[in-house]
C-alpha cells in the first residue's frame, strides 16, 4: 500500500477502533429496543369473516385489498359467523387474530369491566339490522291480516334463527325470551342461510331471520321478493333501552328501489352493531392498519349511517386498544402521508427510543477524543521508558551494547506510524535517540 495512503487511511483506523465499542453498545441497544418494540409488523394476519355472500365476507375483500397496499396479507377464514368467529378468537390454536363480532352474540360478557382480557376492540364499524323477513301468506293464514306487528304474533309460527356459530341465534333468543316467546310456543330452525331462504320462498317454514348489513346479497334479494315482508319493530325505542348493544334504526322509505318505491314506507328496525374484534397481543401496527381500513370501508353514508358515523371508538362490550384509541383521537400518523406505512411505522415506533439512546450515548462519547489521542501518542510514549533506561545506563555499561540496544530502538521507531497531527511527537521522539546517541558517543 503507498505511504501516502496508508498515512491517509491511518486516522480513520484508529478512530474506529477507539469508538467501536461505542458503536457497539448503541447496536445492542438498538437491537434490545428492537426486539421488545416489534416495530416492525408481520406480513400475515388471519380476519375471521362469515358465510360466502354475506356482508362480513364482503367488507373483509374489501379489507384485504386496502392492507395489501400497505405489503399486508389478510387471509380470509370463512366461518359461519360471530358466535364461530368469537371461539376462534378465544382459541389459542385457531390462528385467528381479528374477527368481525356482532353486538350481543357474545353470552359470556355484558360490559367491558367484565369482558374477555384476551380480547380488545377496534372500534364499532357498521350496523347489523335485525331482518325478520316472513312470508305475507303465513301472516294471512294465521293473523286475518297480512302484515306482523309485535314479535309475540310469531307464535305457532315456524322460525330460522340461523345456524349454530353465527351472531342470529343468542340475538334472537334473548329477544323472543323479552317477549315471553320460547318453544315450544313457536318452532325453531338453525339451517344455514341459504337453505333456509329457500324454505322461505318455497313456505316450509314461515319465518327466518338474518343479522346482516344492507349489502349483503340475501338480504337486498329478499327485499325485493314479492311475497315476503320485513317486520316493522315498531318498539325499536324500547328494545334499545333494554339491550345496550342495540341500536333502533330506520329503513328509509324508497332506499331500496325508489323507482318502485320500495319499501313503500320507513320501516324501523333494532340494529347490533359490528366491531372489530382482536386478540390483546394483535401487533399495533395491525391495530393501526385496521381500523384505516375501517375508515376507509365504512366511512361514507349507507342506509343507516351518515357520513362519518363510522367507525367510531364506542363498544359497550370490549375494551378498545389503545392504538385504536390513538389513531380515533389524532387520525392517521403524519409521516404516513408522506412515507411508506413500513418506514413510517418503524419511526414512529423508534423515535422515543433513538433519542434515549442518543441521551445515553452523548455523554459517553465525550470520552472518545481523549480516548483517541491517548491510542495515536502511546505509540510514541511507551518508547521513552527504554530511551531513559539506556541514558541513565550511560556510565555503567560498555558503549558498544548502548549504540546497539540504540540502533534497535531507533529501527523500531522508525516502523511507527502516526496522523500528521501527531507526527511532531515522532520526530521529537527520533531527535531524542540522537541525542542520546550522542551523549553514549561522547563517552
């Protein structure tokens, strides 16, 4: 290598063998910092939806499509509904990790105080009218008229309230229960959803029920079936005073068809509401994620919401995550509008914890400089010691032994390489031999 660029390159070693156990202690730090914060998300997490066709299958597409931008594969689990997709939740081996949860199929828990500890939610995303669609022939048969009026008319009646593991069942249940209406006074069917409508439509059974939003298909298909009527519950007010988790609602007259004027008046409905259900652990870069996505699915106007009215932070049932909770109070992070979501999310995540180290690590960097120069002139230093053994050997040992411990000292010497701005102290350190050189000579 030419002298001129080792003399160059020389400072640059040094000064990176004396500060590398600096740079060493700010990596572990960072990598320690790094493994508790998980700042960086996985790239797969499982959404637990409900039956092909339904509105949760629909809005997790939906779901889906918008994470992938941000380099997030959602898996899809199909299930038969909220009660199912709450099991999945609880179970450690499911794989589950969000879900979408009706208001009220969860019987084990009443309020957040009492909740599963393992599970938070997102936030409330839509509504989920209860549709209690019958045929007008069966209420003719039975009432003289062709219309319901009140839930207790079911009885005699026959009614699907939905397979086992969908959100229908329990809902329904605690409603007819309300009403003094349990079997044996009516007939209860739990067939899925599309066998049972086509019992409805073909009058083997009389009644069936689906708690689903607007845009699922059953549901827009049945409102448009001649034949078949939706209940007016037209004590929505009280349903909702009594269940916490219900909403009362209205089915705008004309929503359905304005051109055939369908429905021909404003029917009121009692609406669950839909939440966005996780496991504790669910990585808040996810959480974060998610309820984007929410904003970005539900936020517009629908048949039963304005503008803006969701999502939104209420749950009566769940605890909401605190990163939920963050991103409804101050929106979507400021660097992921200009930033990818991935370098975004890896600084928010590790700004606090950089600046602590930076903290930490400016005070112990004041020792490097010192550090330095004491590395660079030791190399020069540790030969004065020799150098002055030899000069007060002067005039005790034979003059031919000091000249060639001399010469040896100074081929030594002349192999150390210093920085320019420390090649004084060598030159300083050679006129030095010499002068010692001279003074063993002049013996």
């Amino acid at each position: 290598m030419p002298s001129s660029l080792r003399q160059s390159l020389l400072p640059l070693r040094d000064l990176f063998v004396t500060a590398g156990p600096f740079v060493l202690l700010a990596l572990v730090l960072l990598a320690l910092a790094y493994a508790v914060l998980r700042p960086t998300p996985p790239g797969r997490v499982v959404l637990a939806t409900g039956v092909a066709n339904g509105a949760y299958a629909e809005f997790g597409a939906r779901y889906a499509q918008f994470l992938a931008q941000h380099g997030i594969r959602v898996e899809l689990r199909p299930t038969q509904g909220a009660a199912e997709n709450l099991a999945l939740l609880r179970e450690p081996g499911s794989g589950v990790d969000i879900a979408f949860v009706q208001g009220g199929a969860d019987t084990a828990s009443r309020s957040p105080d009492d909740a599963d500890p393992a599970l938070v939610s997102l936030g409330s995303v839509f509504h989920e009218p209860v549709w209690l669609f019958y045929r007008r022939a069966s209420a003719e048969r039975t009432l003289g008229r062709p219309q319901l009026a009140h839930l207790t008319e079911l009885a005699g009646w026959t009614l699907n309230v939905g397979p086992p593991g969908s959100g229908a069942p329990p809902l329904m249940r605690r409603l007819l229960e309300a009403n003094g209406l349990t079997p044996p006074a009516l007939t209860l069917q739990e067939l899925p959803q599309t066998p049972a409508v086509v019992d409805l439509l073909e009058g083997r059974i009389d009644a069936l029920v689906l708690a689903s939003a607007p845009e699922s298909l059953m549901v827009q298909m049945l409102l448009a079936t001649p034949g078949i009527r939706v209940l007016d519950f037209a004590q929505a007010e009280a349903y909702a005073r009594r269940f916490p988790f219900l909403s009362p609602v209205v089915l705008p007259r004309g929503v359905v068809d304005l051109a055939r004027d369908r429905p021909p008046a404003d029917v009121k409905l009692v609406a669950p509401t839909a939440t966005l259900v996780a496991r504790r652990e669910l990585h808040p870069a996810l959480v974060q994620l998610f309820v984007q996505a929410a904003q970005n699915v539900h936020g517009g106007a629908g048949w039963f919401q304005r503008p803006g009215d969701f999502p939104n932070a209420v749950d009566n049932e769940r605890p909401l995550a605190a990163e939920a909770q963050r991103v409804y109070r101050s929106g979507t992070p400021w660097l992921q509008r200009y930033l990818p979501f991935w370098l975004a999310n890896l600084i928010d995540r590790m700004w606090v914890v950089l600046l602590s180290i930076v903290a930490v690590l400016i005070p112990l960097s004041r020792v490097v400089p010192p550090l330095y120069e004491l590395r660079v002139r030791s190399r020069v230093f540790r030969w004065y010691g020799q150098l002055r053994a030899l000069e007060e050997a002067v005039a005790r040992r034979p003059r031919e032994a000091l000249l060639a411990e001399l010469d040896a000292l100074e081929a030594r010497v002349a192999r150390v390489s210093v920085p320019l701005s420390y090649a004084d102290e060598l030159y300083a350190l050679r006129s030095h031999i010499q002068w010692v050189r001279r003074r063993v000579q002049g013996l």
